[in-house]
C-alpha cells in the first residue's frame, strides 16, 4: 500500500480535527520550466503515425484526440472508459522515464507490474490467497485518449487498483501521461488520481482536479477529506503548478 494512503488511514483512524491548505510550485529538478516561461509546446503537432512505436500501434490509432485546454474533475476521473486494457509489455513502455513529482508516486506502477507478472505465470491465485488487510488485490491498465503536442504525442492511460475486501478497504484511479516521441517514450508522469476507502464509520477520499491549458502548462489541485459518519473532520487542499517539458 503507498505510504501516502497509510498516512491518509492513519489519519482516518485517529479522526484529526485540523484543516489545513497548502500551495506547492514545481521546480526545474524535475525536468519542468519556470511558470513565468512560456512553452512552445502546444497542440500544432508534427507528429507523423508512423513514429507510433509497434508496441502501441493496436490502440493509438483507436484513441480519442484530446484538445488543449483539458479539463478533469472528480467525476470524470471515475468514469472513464475500460476499453482494451493494456498489457505488461505496454506498462512497462509507457512507465520507461517515470518522472516522480512527489517522493512515494509511482507505487502503483511497481505493484501493477508485479501483479501482471503474477498473472502471467499462474501465481495470481496464490497471491490471492496470500493477502492481507490493506494489501493491493488488482490493478488494471486502460489507455484513455491522445494529445497532440509539438512533435511528439502524448498517451493518457491509466490505473485502476483495489484493495482485499475487508476493512478498511479502498479503491481508486491514477492518471498518467507518457509523452512519445522518435518512437521512445520520453517522458511519463502522474496527472491525476482518485482514492476513497474506510474502516467504518470514518471513511476518506483523496482526488484530483486536472487543468492543462493550450501551452501544456498543468495545474493540479490535490484535494483529501476525511470523514467520521457524515462530518468532515479534515481537509487539505495541495496546488501543483507545472510546465509540461521533455
């Protein structure tokens, strides 16, 4: 389980009575432009389909195009589409530079790999039987749509994990975007997610509203609420403002 959802139970199950908001910028460590620099990097693509990579030519051509701005909210992230998920080998390419923009993002790659793996050699059913509270039960991956960028493209997809059925439990979605270029994926990072679980009567949720404009610049707002029956008893509300690079 990610350290950042232990936290978030912890938080559940000690039932914290404090609200607090928080703003966080991005830095150029992670490969990302200063906010006051404005990109080039915008939907007038030169992108040619024949620099989609063999590894994804049997979806790319199906996606639908995406234009900048893009806006997703809670709701959209919940109900996105589950058509033709994606196989380890499409996992593995999308992830290759995996950019983290907090320290713990990226446990749910690793742990759908290992699951997919699992899968492939007959050893799903005795993980099943190996779990525990709290511990991952399934990931699935579904590709989502295309951007159009300035010669390259970027994939969104995304994953879908749950938890063993007991309490707590939780399920939730992450989204990611991998930007292909020259037929390699260049860069990968995390956009948005959506995570809600609980151990009755206190429950929480932790989502994501998405905002890219027309020069790949990102904005996330990072919400958590934690509840005790219906009342809120914490909230944070985290912004990430980032450049879109690679």
């Amino acid at each position: 389980m990610d350290i950042k959802y232990i936290s978030f139970f912890l938080l559940i199950l000690f039932s914290c009575n404090e609200s607090t908001v928080a703003s966080v910028e991005a830095t150029n460590d992670l490969g990302l432009k200063d906010n006051d620099v404005q990109s080039e990097q915008t939907a007038n693509s030169q992108f040619k389909e024949t620099q989609i990579p063999e590894i994804l030519v049997d979806f790319i051509p199906e996606l639908s195009s995406i234009q900048l701005p893009f806006y997703l909210d809670k709701d959209s992230l919940v109900n996105l589409p589950e058509d033709y998920p994606l196989n380890l080998e499409q996992i593995e390419f999308l992830t290759t530079n995996f950019t983290p923009l907090e320290k713990n993002e990226g446990y749910y790659i690793g742990k759908g790999i290992e699951i997919y793996k699992l899968k492939a050699n007959g050893t799903y059913d005795a993980y099943l039987d190996s779990l525990d509270l709290a511990q991952v039960k399934d990931i699935v991956a579904y590709p989502y749509g295309r951007i159009e960028l300035n010669e390259a493209l970027g994939i969104l997809w995304r994953l879908d994990f749950s938890s063993y059925e007991a309490c707590p439990y939780y399920s939730g979605t992450e989204l990611y975007l991998s930007v292909i270029a020259d037929g390699k994926c260049v860069k990968s990072i995390l956009l948005a997610e959506e995570w809600a679980g609980g151990d009755p009567p206190a429950f929480g949720e932790f989502y994501t509203q998405l905002d890219i404009d027309k020069k790949a610049m990102i904005d996330r707002s990072i919400i958590s609420l934690t509840f005790e029956e219906d009342e809120l008893i914490d909230s944070t509300n985290t912004h990430i403002r980032q450049q879109l690079e690679w």
